[in-house]
C-alpha cells in the first residue's frame, strides 16, 4: 500500500513529462533536430520527482492552471461561437482537447498537493 502512495503523488509529473514525450515525437517525425528544445519543457517534472522543491512545485501549478484555463476558455469560445478561430486552429483544439482537461486536472492535483 505504502508503494500505491508513493506513486499517486507523482501521477501529476509522470503526466506532463508523457505529454512532452509525446509532443517531442510528434515533432520530431516533422521536424527533425530542431525539435529537440521541446525537451526542455520536462525538466522541471523530471526535478520534482527527483529532488522536490515547494517552491517550483507552486510555480509549475499555478502555471499550468492558467494555460489550460485560458485554452478551455478558447475551447469554450469556439465551441459557443463567440469568436471565429481559424480552420488550423480548430484542428488542433479538437486533437487537442482533451489534452487541455487533463492539463487543467493535473495542474490542480498539484496545487493540491503543495497545500497539504
């Protein structure tokens, strides 16, 4: 049980730094070299989980609470057609989506977990 404990806490990290794998291969396919900067945006999990820090950890939280909050926000906007986005744009909001809710939940895990 103890092991379970462990690994829910860090469930939030795991997430972004599989997102940024993710987004890392799906450049690189395109891309080639200059995909590799993306790498970059999983250091800061990769360092949570290996050595904590309260204060990088409330960054990182409230971070990624306001993206995702401002991409649900345009998410909303378009799916109520309050504003016109372009056809690329509406593409990568539906490939995209739910990406952004689980952003969003994650983020909040983490704020979470700074409060306790």
């Amino acid at each position: 049980m103890p092991l379970i404990i462990r690994f829910t806490k860090l469930i939030p990290y795991l997430y972004f730094i599989t997102i940024t794998a993710y987004w890392f291969t799906i450049f690189n396919r395109s891309e080639g070299v200059s995909a590799y900067p993306i790498l970059l945006f999983g250091i800061p999990f990769l360092w949570q989980i290996i050595k904590p820090n309260t204060k990088l950890n409330f960054t990182l939280g409230i971070t990624f609470v306001c993206i995702s909050s401002f991409l649900i926000l345009a998410f909303l906007s378009d799916i109520l057609q309050i504003a016109s986005l372009s056809e690329p744009i509406k593409q990568l909001m539906v490939h995209g989506g739910l990406f952004v809710f689980g952003t969003f939940i994650m983020a909040l895990w983490i704020i979470k977990k700074q409060f306790k």
